[in-house]
C-alpha cells in the first residue's frame, strides 16, 4: 500500500512539473482564415436511405433504427457531414500536428511492467467468444442482456468452486 501511494504521488508529482513547462506554449491560429463559405447543393435535402444502407449503418455502428425518427436523425447526421465536403479549401496550408512540431515535454521514461497474458485478461471479461471481449450491444440495457447474465452466473459458479477446493 505505502509503495503504491509513494508511486501515485511520485506520478502526480512528475505530471504537474511537465505542465508547468508546458503552461507556456501558445497554439497558433490564422488570424484571417481563408476558408470561404461555400453554398450547399439542394439535393442533399433528398437524402433517402436504402434499407442496405440502413443495414450496412446497423452493422458498423452496432445499433438498430427502431423508429422513423432514429432514422431521419440519421439522414440529417449524414447531411451535416456532407457539408464538410463542399467547403473550399483552395489556398489553405495543411495543419500540422501540434504534438510533433510545437510541445517539446519532456516525456517520462518506459518502466518495464510485468504484462498479463491474453487469457489472464480474458477471465475477467464477462463474456468472451473465440478469444475476443464482447461487449454489449449499445442500445441494449445490460440487465436485459441474456449472454452477460449467463456468464456472470458462470463466473459465480466458478468463484463458488475454487473458494471450496482453493
């Protein structure tokens, strides 16, 4: 316990000595963008989305469109995006990455840990398919959820047998 407070107030103390070095850079910004307004075609209005698409949507984001609203919701995310594309950046220099050219910290050195194998890590995980964390889908309340419920009943049973030959 005293090692890992010493440890924790060693880390702060560490972090808090970097920031101050850090307090005195300004990040640079154009005083006169050159990002001109560009008018936004009409037809993005007509943005209808084929149930492939929808289905493809579903697939990559892990959700599902239960309602009309959900999915003009997302018709106007896309249309929002769309904009994004249509501005004209003639003339404008590339940004540059504020890390690598501006902040010069000095960075702390890498302590070699002892690493945990994949399977100690998995044995935590509630649910775990062909060696892979699965997460719950997001629009699915946890209580409601039928494979975490039988895993956590799963890791009881084992906590119950290895406390009773352990």
């Amino acid at each position: 316990m005293f090692g890992a407070t010493f440890i924790s107030r060693s880390l702060i103390k560490a972090n808090v000595q970097i920031l101050r070095q850090c307090a005195f850079i300004k990040i640079a910004s154009p005083k006169n963008p050159k990002v001109k307004r560009v008018q936004v075609p009409s037809n993005l209005d007509e943005l209808p989305l084929s149930k492939e698409m929808l289905t493809k949507l579903e697939q990559l984001s892990a959700l599902r469109f239960q309602s009309v609203e959900e999915i003009e919701s997302v018709e106007e995310d896309i249309r929002l995006a769309q904009k994004v594309f249509e501005v004209d950046t003639t003339g404008v220099e590339p940004l540059y990455s504020v890390v690598e050219e501006v902040i010069n910290c000095p960075l702390r050195d890498d302590d070699e840990i002892e690493e945990t194998s994949a399977k100690n890590a998995l044995q935590n995980a509630p649910v775990v398919s062909e060696d892979f964390l699965v997460t719950p889908p997001a629009n699915i309340p946890q209580s409601e959820n039928p494979l975490l419920q039988s895993r956590k009943s799963q890791m009881s049973e084992n906590l119950k047998t290895e406390t009773v030959f352990g």
